[in-house]
C-alpha cells in the first residue's frame, strides 16, 4: 500500500497546498486501512474460535449420546435379566440366542435405498461399537440381506 512518506517532495503540475492536501488524505486513508485490517483479524479469530467451539460441542453431544446408548442397553440386559428370574426362570436366556427377525412381509413393498437407511438406523442402535448387542445386529443384517434385490 502506498504511504505518505512514498509520495515525492515535490510533483509537477499540482501546487504545493495540493500536495500537502493529497498527502494528509493518503496518511488518513492508511490509518483508516490498518484499523479496518485489525478489525477483520478480530473478526477471523473470532470466526475460527466460534467454529473451535461449535465442534466441542459436537464432540461432547457425539460422547454423550454414546454413553446413553451404552447405558440404555445394560439397563435392559438388566431389566430383562430381572423379568426373568422373577417368573422363575434363569437370569440369561439360553446360549443368549437372539430370535431371527421376520420382514417377510416387507419383501418387494421397499427400496434398496429404504433397506440401507434401515440398516444404518439399525446400526446406531445395535452395533457393538455403540454398546449394542451383536447378536441382535446380526439378526437384523440376516433379515435386511434377505430384502435387497
């Protein structure tokens, strides 16, 4: 950027109070450019500290709902594991068997798209890397394979 101090002592054609005018507008119109600059910076840090935090945040919601789902599955294991032995039965079921799952009825009434949003959906629910049972989401894989074409 030019500044006023780059400007000649003295120009041709212009008068000397014209000079001093031009130099004095050029002195202002940096001032006016390094406070603007300085604005901007603020601004950009304040951009990348918002989206520092927009990301924690997502990170601890992620976490969050995680342990839920954790949490949420061994309160059903116990909740079940309960219900039995109060009907007189043992606390797990045999060979912790998971019964198959029937879609049939679903075969040629969905998309192969419908079928993977199932199966993602399923996923978030049952896969073991959220805490789910295994077993459980290789029933519904078995049964969800069974309807795509």
């Amino acid at each position: 950027m030019l500044k006023p101090e780059d400007l000649p002592l003295s120009s041709e054609g212009i008068s000397q109070r014209e000079y001093e005018l031009l130099r004095r507008e050029l002195a202002e119109a940096h001032v006016e450019s390094r406070s603007l600059r300085r604005q901007l910076d603020k601004s950009l840090a304040a951009v990348t500290e918002a989206q520092r935090a927009h990301a924690k945040m997502v990170e601890t919601l992620t976490e969050t709902m995680r342990e839920n789902t954790v949490l949420t599955n061994d309160r059903n294991t116990w909740r079940q594991r309960a219900t039995r032995l109060d009907s007189g039965l043992s606390a797990d079921p045999p060979d912790n068997v998971v019964p198959p799952i029937d879609v049939g009825g679903l075969a040629g009434q969905i998309s192969d798209d419908e079928v993977n949003a199932i199966r993602k959906a399923m996923a978030r629910l049952h896969h073991p890397d959220v805490g789910g049972n295994p077993d459980r989401m290789k029933a519904w894989n078995a049964a969800l394979d069974r309807l795509m074409r």
